[in-house]
C-alpha cells in the first residue's frame, strides 16, 4: 500500500504542503521519458486527497500542535478509493 508522508509547518499549512508534493511528484514524472508506475500512483493519490479531502479540519487539527512547537506528520493512504489519513505529532 502506497503512503504519503506530508509535514506541514507554521508557514505552510497542510493544504500548501500537498499542492507543493503534487506540483513535484508531476514534475518528476514528466521529466521521466518512460514513465514510472510509483510516480503515477503517487500523483493520483495526492490528486485524490486535493479532490476529496476537508483540509480546513486538517489545519484545525494539526495548528494547535504547530503553534505549541510540536511537530506534525500526516500519513495519506487509500483504503479501496476510500482517502484515509493518519496524524502523528511528536
């Protein structure tokens, strides 16, 4: 199962963090003359969360550990087409 581990900051939330990886990841892709199978399923995974995912409740979730200086990591992951996240402060 393909992950995708995002770590927003208090400069860029988790919304600009993914934007960011999705901009990249295609840049890399096109940049591969071939192509590469991880990199497309990477790409349509981070599409999928831009689409479907509530990234204000994610910014709710995670900006109170931000703004106590934790750190904040949030794991994306499908289950079926079914985009689920997990959020891990240290």
């Amino acid at each position: 199962m393909l992950k995708i581990e995002l770590v927003p900051d208090l400069d860029h939330c988790i919304e600009t963090v993914t934007k960011r990886e999705y901009d990249e990841t295609l840049r890399c892709l096109l940049a591969t003359p071939e192509g590469d199978q991880e990199l497309e399923k990477r790409l349509e995974l981070l599409s999928i969360f831009l689409e479907m995912i509530d990234f204000r409740k994610l910014r709710r979730e995670s900006e109170k550990y931000l703004v106590e200086g934790r750190k904040v990591k949030f794991v994306f992951h499908l289950e079926g087409r079914t985009p689920k996240y997990e959020m891990i402060t240290t």
